[in-house]
C-alpha cells in the first residue's frame, strides 16, 4: 500500500518534472516594467551610470537618413570619429569591456585587427505591434518539452523579461526581422592570403504569420520557411537549400530538402542543422552557425551568466555602403576593420555546454546578446579540448524605415586555420532588400524547388 508520505513524494516528484518541461511566463506586475523602466522589448530604459551608453528614447526615427533606389540607407553617424581605437598594444586598458574572441583576434592579428570605438547610440525600435506582442507574450508564453518549444508565442520576442540563458536565446531565434524578407547577398571565405571566390545568393524567408494560408487558432509548428539559391559561382549555381524551422524540433525535427541542379534532383538534408556542414562555406561554418545561431537548442545546458557591457558591433552602415566594393571588404585573416563601427552597449551574456552524451563539434559556446534588439552579437565557440576555436561578429544595421534590427553582415573566424567566412555583403548589388511581402506555403514545398533551381 502506498503511505502518506510515498504519495507525497511521488507529488513532489511530479511537480518537479512539470517544472522542469514547462518553464512558466512573468506575472502582470512583472509584463508593466515593460514601456516603463523597461524598454517594450524588455532592455534598460535608462543609460549607465558612467554616462558611456546613453537611455533608450525609441530608437532611430523612419525618417533619420534617406533611402536610394536600390536599397541603401544613408549613414545617420557618417560625421562621426572614433573616441578612440583598440590595438593589440593598448587592450590591456579597455579589456573589461572586451570578449575573449576579441582579445584574441587582436593578439593573433595584432598588426591589421583593430576595434574602431564610437560613441553610442540606441537606435533599434520596433513597430508598436511587435511591441505588443511581445507584452502578450511576457504573460503568456512558456516553454514546453524541457525548453526545447514553445506554447502561447505570438510574432516575436517570448520572454522580454528573462528568467534564464534558454529564454534569452529564443528572444533571439524569435527576434523581429520585418516578418518576411528577399535580398541578394554575396558570401566570401578567403584563403589565408585573402584570395577568395564570391559566392551569390538569393534569399528570403516567411515567417508564419506572413503566409497566407496562416490560421492563428492553429499556429502549428512551424517558425518559418527559409529558401536561399546560389546563382554564382556556374559550377554551384541553381542549388537551393529549402526549410522549414520548426518552434520545436526535438518533437518535429526541422524539415529541409536540397535541390542539386547538377543532378536536377531534390532529396531531403537532415544534415542542414546542428553542426552538419553548411552549403558552400568550405567547411568554414556549421548549420547552426548562420545568423550567429539558429535552431534547437536541445544539445546544450543553458545558463545566463548575466549582463555586461561590451564593445559590440553596431551602427554599421559604413560596412554595407554602395561605394565599396567586395575586394575592399575582405582582406586576409579577417574583414577590413578600417570599415567596422563598435559601440559600448549592454549585453547578456549566455554560456551553451554540451549536454552528456550529446555531439557538436563545439563543446562549448558563449553569446552576447544586445538587449536592444536580442540580436547576439558576437559569439565565441569552443573545441572539446576547451580552447577557443572561432569566433563570430554580426554587424548590426537598423533599418530605420523599416523600423527592423537587421543583422547585414557576419563573419566567422578560425582562429587555428586563419581563414574566416563572410557572407551577408550586398554592396555591389543593385536590387534593394524586400521586406513585409506575403506568401504561400506552396512556394515553400519541396515540389516547387526544381522550378526556383533552373541555371
């Protein structure tokens, strides 16, 4: 027979476990911080104490600079000069503020590698309906099946007020990017002497509730769809890579499918997640290495370390800017930093150890997530031997127009190889980048693929 005290046992065990799967939303009293002392997106309102980062006003207005006919934005700081720049000679002085992937390009590049500093400015803002979500979302959301989903989510940004590493992480799987978007981007991965072929992509992607066919009372589980064609180099071109991100992939593994115009067939690529080999980066990147991170998070114990201050990269119209062209971007060993803008900015800090038993070619990874926007901003990876092996930078570009928190261009270094991967580049384009459009989950099947993959 079963006593008392076995039967309260038995509660206390299940209770456990419930907490464990299901991670429960902040309170009403909590969600009003939010438009407060709190930005709507969950970040300080106010500046810091030492007066380096300024208070949060509501970000850039849509008319702060103008716009050309092929998409490219006026710089709204182009008047500005560095407050100062840091070297592998002076680090020392400002290395509170500095990451370990920094410090050490600044040491394996100390002649070229440098972190041009600005003064800051919080100019990232939303639409107020994103703002609204994600108040909805404060009280509302939670996650499911030990973090690895999540239930009652709405458009954007879950947990604006944080509870743990996980939840930070999802802010930024989830981040505001316009809804939709199609752009023409070029990616580099040069050879140590900075020698490179540029590869061309088409890409765009549909976030769920931008299809047409989307039914609120079934949101399903699917985030988005996501397609990107190669239409350069000829011996690459007319391949296309086709997801569908899924809200949880441990119960429905993300789906994605390849079309190999060589072959002129489609077949299914469960290799396009966690660390299987990323599509044309030469080995330089892994699948959940683009857009600094994406997909399930299930491989590794979370934990938020909390929040610092860093010089992150920010502000970053100089980089994208239509006089420049690639060859002037990529250099050896890294991109030109004569071109990079860093901002002093809060971050939250997020350390991913792999889990026992689980497999990644990173062991251990470490994000620095601007509070403004969620977006990480640089990103550190670790081998199994604990040293650090490359580290990644996302150029944030606010489309002020837009009123979207737009990451242009990434890179990704190897710190034992010295070659790195750049893609997100569309200086030489002429096609502006595309946002807000809606779509059809037909134009995201795998049947629809040969048409968008004809050379």
């Amino acid at each position: 027979m079963i006593n008392t005290i076995t039967l309260a046992r038995l509660f206390a065990l299940t209770f456990t476990i419930a907490c464990q799967s299901t991670h429960a939303a902040v309170s009403s009293e909590q969600a009003a911080q939010l438009g407060t002392t709190l930005t709507p997106l969950g970040a300080e309102m106010a500046g810091n104490a030492a007066g380096t980062i300024p208070a949060w006003t509501g970000g850039l207005p849509k008319d702060a600079g103008s716009l050309s006919a092929t998409g490219f934005r006026s710089n709204p700081f182009a008047n500005e000069k560095p407050l100062f720049v840091i070297t592998a000679q002076n680090m020392a002085q400002y290395q509170e503020h500095l990451t370990p992937g920094q410090i050490a390009m600044l040491k394996r590049y100390p002649g070229t590698f440098k972190l041009p500093v600005y003064p800051s400015h919080r100019t990232a803002n939303a639409p107020d309906f994103v703002y609204k979500a994600a108040k909805e979302n404060a009280t509302k959301t939670t996650m499911v099946d030990g973090g690895n989903g999540l239930e009652n989510f709405s458009t954007a940004v879950p947990f604006p007020i944080p509870q743990n590493g996980l939840e930070v992480v999802w802010n930024h799987i989830t981040r505001y990017r316009g809804g939709s978007a199609k752009r023409v981007h070029v990616q580099a991965t040069p050879l140590a002497n900075g020698t490179f072929v540029p590869v061309y992509f088409k890409q765009e992607f549909t976030f769920r509730d931008r299809v047409t066919d989307f039914d609120p009372a079934k949101p399903g589980n699917v985030l988005f769809y996501y397609k990107q064609l190669v239409t350069a180099p000829a011996r690459q071109a007319g391949d296309v890579v086709l997801v569908h991100e899924t809200l949880n992939q441990v119960q429905e593994p993300r789906m994605a499918w390849i079309y190999n115009a060589g072959q002129r067939r489609v077949r299914r690529a469960p290799q396009i997640s966690y660390d299987g080999p990323y599509p044309a980066s030469e080995g330089q990147r892994v699948a959940d290495n683009l857009d600094m991170y994406n997909g399930a998070p299930d491989r590794y114990d979370w934990k938020l370390v909390g929040k610092r201050e860093v010089y992150i990269p920010y502000n970053s119209y100089r980089l994208d800017a239509p006089d420049l062209k690639y060859t002037d971007i990529v250099k050896p060993g890294h991109i030109n930093s004569d071109l990079t803008r860093y901002e002093l900015h809060r971050v939250w800090q997020v350390e991913a150890t792999l889990k026992p038993g689980e497999r990644h070619v990173y062991a251990k990874r470490v994000f620095f997530v601007d509070e403004d926007t969620w977006q990480i901003a640089l990103a550190d990876h670790y081998d199994s031997r604990g040293t650090l092996w490359r580290t990644a930078e996302g150029h944030l570009e606010p489309m002020y127009d837009q009123q979207i928190a737009w990451l242009g261009t990434e890179a990704l270094y190897d710190l034992i190889n010295g070659r790195y991967i750049v893609s997100g580049m569309r200086n030489e384009e002429k096609q502006p980048i595309e946002f807000g459009f809606t779509s059809s989950t037909a134009e995201y099947t795998a049947a629809a693929l040969r048409s968008a993959g004809i050379r």
